[in-house]
C-alpha cells in the first residue's frame, strides 16, 4: 500500500445556516442537514484514496448505524477497511452549526475514539506501507504519547517507512507532554498555525518551525489558513499562498492539504510541489459542504495547478 492511516474516523452532522437566535426559538427552517463523514484520519483516508493512492485505515469502529456508514463511505472511496477493529461503544459524531459567513461551531462527542490503544495495530503492516500517517492527536488518549504514537512512529523510521503525523485542538493542555516523544521519529509534521502557537509558545511562525526542527522534525509544514503556507527544512524555507476560489466552507481543508502534499511526497516531488498539491486539494474541498466532498483526483488537480500560478517566496535556501 501507498499510506498506513491511523486515527479517528466520525459521522459529522452539519446545520446551516445557523442563526445566533437559533436557540430562541421552537422550530427554525434552515437550508440543510446534512449527514457526512469526518475525523482527521478518516478525511486524510479518504482523500488520499480518491487523489488515486492505496490506502489502509486503521482504528475503531462503532457497530451502530453510524459505525456502518462510516465503512461503507470508506470502503466506497477505495480505503481499505479490512483491518478496523468493531466496537459496541457508539461511533464518535461532531454536530458542526455553520452560519450565514461561513463560520463553524463544533460539538464533539468521541464514542469508540476513546478505547484506541497500539494493540489495535497489526504491526506487519509496517512493512507494507511506504508512509505512516498519524491523525487526530489529542483524540485518542489511549494511544497518543510515548508508549503508543511515538513507539510506531519509532518503529516505521526503523524499517524505512516514511512517517507524519497531523494533529487536533488538545483539549487536556499537555501539548508538548503528549507530542515531544514524536517529533525525533517524525519525517513531516502539518499542524496548523493555531496548534504550532500553542506547542511552541511563540505567534513567529519562523519560530514554531525551528522548534519542531530543534525537537527532531525533519520537515514541517504550518497551515495558515487563507494566508497559505509556510514550510521548512534544514536545506529550505518558504512561504507559499493559496489559491482564490469562491469558499463555501473550510471544514476538511487542513486534512485535504495533507492528503495532497503526501501525494506529492509518494510522488517524489519537491516540497514546492509537494505544497502546490496540498494547496490544490483543499482548494476543492472549499468549494463544498463537508469534508470530503469537493476532493478530486490526481489529474484534476495537477490540471488546475497548472492553470493557476501559485506564489511561492523563499525565505532560506
């Protein structure tokens, strides 16, 4: 297989267009209800499935109704979902409220995400992928931390894996106590720039990339939203813009971002490359309702890359 991807998978709920008199009243019309597949790993899955690479998915699954369609989604994309462990806890949901502008709330209930622990990996599986992805850090309290992310990342540098990891919002503040074991086993690391303020306790976004570096990262990569990008390594540094499509809602971009830029890494890119796809992906997922939606495949995306100039300035090289 192409990519190992380990982490939560959810059923995200989506209401819009959500009002602040929404609680006010008994009933509000509202445009739409959707029900749609969500969770970093699950996004970066199935991203990574439609962009045209082989993928296994890795975690647990509710036996509910949720937990089903989460399989079905999945295994419709392409992911293969033959090593997912079943649960009779309930399958994790986030019920996502999207106003009038675009603006999200989120309302996370985590069900099966709880119980993942490493014993739930077939460590074989290692020697079958080229890169190990790590999604949803901080929501998988059983597994993240030295004696389970950082023990498989350690494992899959050892045999030659390429690894990275993404992380979520930690909602314990033990930041650097769960992530620092990572960073020395880490190849990239792609947090946002809200996660990299927070971990390396600086708003310079020069300097949140020299502290994952410092800490043993050998690539990282700092989402900024709809300023882009900024990427550096011990040869390079450079900040790259996003491409200006109309936005319907941003939910998924950060993992569409992933899913492409590891795209470019199986490809051999460069790291320019490597973000002019990142970018491309979650440029589409943009231009959607849900997280997943609006992805497309590797030669769409490349089409589009090479109709629309991307403006990359380096800062180091």
């Amino acid at each position: 297989m192409d990519v190992l991807c380990i982490g939560e998978t959810l059923v995200d709920i989506i209401t819009r267009p959500v009002s602040n008199t929404f609680f006010n009243n008994d009933s509000t019309n509202v445009q739409e209800i959707l029900l749609k597949t969500g969770g970093d790993a699950l996004n970066n899955s199935v991203d990574l499935a439609v962009i045209g690479n082989s993928v296994t998915y890795v975690g647990r699954i509710g036996s509910d109704v949720c937990g089903n369609y989460i399989m079905d989604i999945c295994t419709r994309a392409g992911v293969d979902m033959s090593h997912t462990i079943r649960s009779e806890t309930p399958h994790g949901k986030m019920n996502i409220l999207i106003d009038e502008e675009g603006n999200r709330a989120f309302y996370y209930f985590p069900g099966v995400s709880r119980e993942f622990t490493s014993a739930d990996v077939d460590l074989s599986l290692l020697r079958q992928c080229k890169i190990l992805q790590l999604s949803s850090t901080f929501h998988l309290p059983n597994f993240d931390g030295a004696n389970g992310a950082a023990s498989l990342l350690k494992m899959a540098q050892e045999i030659g894996v390429i690894t990275s990891m993404d992380v979520t919002k930690d909602p314990t503040g033990r930041w650097n106590e769960i992530l620092s074991p990572c960073y020395p086993y880490l190849d990239y690391f792609l947090p946002s720039e809200e996660q990299a303020m927070l971990l390396a306790g600086t708003e310079d976004v020069e300097a949140m990339a020299d502290f994952f570096l410092k800490g043993g990262v050998k690539c990282v990569v700092i989402k900024l939203g709809s300023r882009g990008c900024f990427c550096k390594t011990a040869q390079l540094s450079f900040y790259c813009g996003c491409y200006d499509v109309p936005v319907v809602e941003t939910t998924g971009a950060g993992d569409a971002f992933v899913a492409g830029f590891l795209s470019g890494v199986l490809r051999n890119g460069s790291m320019e490359d490597c973000v002019r796809l990142g970018t491309a992906a979650s440029a589409h997922v943009i231009q959607c309702v849900g997280a997943n939606t609006g992805i497309r495949d590797l030669k769409t995306l490349l089409a589009f890359i090479g109709t629309h100039p991307l403006e990359i300035r380096y800062t180091g090289k």
